[in-house]
C-alpha cells in the first residue's frame, strides 16, 4: 500500500474487556461497580493494525451490545472495500446507521461503534505514514494541560490530594448529591489543594433549571472554572441560554450531544463557555476535531470529555493536541486498571501537562492475551 493508495481493511474485531473494581465510580444518575471497554483493532492486507475503543460505559450490559455491532454489522460494510481515507470510511457508516439506528431506537450505540472505528482507521492511517497522530492531523505541540476527573463525593480532598502529589494541578469533582453535601466537598477541596488549584463541577444532569441557578450561585465563592452538565443534556437550548445568564459561572456540556448540527447549534447559542466532545460515544477523530476548531474559533474552550479505558484516553489527548487552544485533557483520578493497561505507558503529568510520544498513530501496543487474563479469563 502506497501512501496514495486506498484503504481497505482485510479485518475488523472487536474485544470486550471488563474488570472488577473495589471503590465504585459514582454519579448522580448511576454507578459503576465495574471497568469496561470495548477495544476495536483494524488490519489491512500488509498487515498493519490500528486500536480504537468504543464508548460503553452504561448500561453494565452494553459493551456486548456494542461490541456485536462491530463485528456483526460494521465489519460486512468496510471489510475488504476501497476507502479514500477513515473520513470516507465514516461517511459511509454514518450514513448506513441512519436509517438502522432510527428503526432500531438505537441512534447511540451505532454512533458510539463508528466513533470508536473511526478512531482505529485514523491509527492505522497514522502509522502506515510513521507520524503520531497529532502531528499529521495538524498539532503544533505533543504536551497537554491535564486535568483529574471523576472525584467522588464522599472524602474526595483525599484521592485529590494524592493526584496533586503526582502532578495535577486542576480537579473536577462530583456533584448532585445534595446542597450541603455538595458545598461541604466543594469546601474541603478549596481547603485541601490550596486557592492555585482549579476546581471544576459535574452534575451529571442531576438537577432542574431552578435547583441549577440556586447551586452555581451557591458554590460560586469557591471559584469553579465550569459547572458541568447542571441540567438534562436534552433540554431545549433556550433553557440552557436562560440558565447561562443566571449563572456565575461557566456552563459546560457536550458528551451526549450527537451530530454535527447538535454541536453547530450548541456553539452559537451563547450558553456554553466549554464544550466537550467525547470522540468515543460520537465522532471520532473525523468528526470531533472540526467540532474542535470550531469551538476555538467561536471563542470558547474546547476540553475533550473521556471516562473510560486507556485507549480513548490517549486517543482524547492526541485530539487535544491537534485542535491546540486552552483546553484541558479529562483523565479520570479513580483506579482503572483498563486505563493503564491499555495506555501503556500512560505518561505522568508534571505540573499540570503530559507530552506525548512520538511514536507513530496513537502509540498503543495493547496485549490482549494479557489483558483476557487481567479480566480472570484466557481471551
């Protein structure tokens, strides 16, 4: 295959992995007593693989489900047909799973497969033509802002403490477990990382538009860079305006927005100061990086969202680093051994920023004979 040549894929397959977990992953909605994720791993005729990971984190069945739309429909699609290049190979699943979704009430789940697909194309591209995969898609600079995500609500200073110790300088915690409950944590971090560190809220969609106003103006003293998600990801975007000037603080969602449209409409709204695609339940790198360019030129901040294994996480921070801007990288503060199995290795923050490597695509070298047995199976 010369790199004028077309792409065309001699394999397509899917792997679910799943590992238990002692403390659970908790949100205001749901939580997670377990580590999943569903890894793709392409191959062309020369033998040349690519790894993408779809978006599967709830409900606890659906990283099956997933993985068999993979296998089960993507794979007679692209196998052994000529794409231009993975955007051609998207457009042409996208448009496929249109119809397919609406019949089947299922328009996530084939977004997030041809998310995760899309992302294991622009990895084989990447490393057919020996570039990281930031730098071919345009990236001035391999080192990112980070950020730890995902903090709990009960003792949460105490896992922040530990990040910062390692590196991280900005924390986001969850919140949506109470106005007491909520500040109390909220007061404990600000006490606990010191007035330098930045603070960021995740309500999970936990509340209504009057609870919502009431809470930003409640944890405003405590300087929250963003409130994340304080209402339904659904609710009409004049609701979410309205919300935008009532609160003194920075609106900010983007993980269950679908669609170039949705995302078109979000950035002009004048509701959001961040936006935050998640590359693995919509997009990939085909559709989230215009959506990147474009936050950035409207004025806002792009951060990718991500909670999951280490595949996408890798993946978020070469799309990070490619968009460029002001935005940080999500990386989830609780254990995962799926992150760091997968990531590996995953590089350690040094005062707030990660550099990636420079090695070609995403960089990832997953064993999955070793990661069936670090899921108590034999592959």
């Amino acid at each position: 295959m010369t790199d004028d040549a077309p792409l065309i894929l001699a394999r397509l397959e899917a792997h679910v992995l799943r590992v238990p977990i002692v403390v659970p992953v908790r949100t205001s909605f749901g939580t997670m007593t377990s580590r999943p994720a569903v890894v793709v791993r392409v191959m062309d005729a020369d033998g040349v693989t690519g790894w993408g990971e779809v978006w599967c984190n709830f409900p606890s069945c659906g990283a099956e489900h997933r993985a068999r739309l993979v296998e089960g429909w993507a794979a007679e699609i692209l196998t052994g047909r000529p794409f231009a290049d993975p955007a051609d190979a998207y457009r042409e699943l996208t448009a496929r799973a249109r119809l397919l979704a609406i019949q089947a009430g299922e328009p996530g789940p084939f977004a997030q497969v041809v998310a995760g697909i899309d992302i294991a194309l622009w990895d084989l591209t990447a490393r057919r033509a020996g570039e990281p995969l930031w730098r071919m898609l345009g990236g001035a600079s391999p080192r990112v802002p980070v950020y730890a995500s995902g903090l709990n609500p009960d003792r949460p200073q105490d896992l922040a403490a530990e990040r910062q110790a390692e590196g991280y300088r900005a924390f986001k915690l969850k919140v949506g477990f109470g106005r007491e409950r909520d500040l109390e944590n909220l007061r404990a971090l600000r006490a606990t990382l010191g007035e330098d560190a930045a603070l960021m809220a995740d309500a999970n969609q936990a509340w209504e538009p009057q609870e919502a106003a009431e809470m930003a103006a409640a944890m405003a003293p405590f300087r929250p860079v963003w409130l994340e998600e304080p209402v339904a990801a659904d609710r009409p975007l004049s609701d979410w305006v309205a919300l935008a000037r009532r609160c003194p603080t920075p609106l900010a969602a983007g993980e269950n927005l679908r669609g170039e449209e949705a995302f078109r409409d979000a950035i002009g709204s004048g509701a959001f100061g961040v936006v935050q695609p998640d590359l693995c339940k919509w997009g990939g790198f085909t559709g989230c990086l215009p959506v990147a360019r474009a936050v950035l030129a409207a004025g806002l901040t792009y951060c990718p969202h991500y909670l999951g294994g280490g595949i996408g996480l890798v993946a978020s921070a070469h799309l990070l680093a490619a968009a460029g801007g002001p935005g940080l990288l999500e990386v989830d503060a609780n254990p995962n051994p799926l992150r760091d199995a997968l990531a590996a290795p995953v590089p350690a923050p040094r005062d707030g920023h990660l550099v990636l490597p420079d090695a070609p695509g995403l960089g990832v070298e997953p064993d999955l004979p070793a990661l069936a047995r670090l899921c108590g199976s034999d592959g």
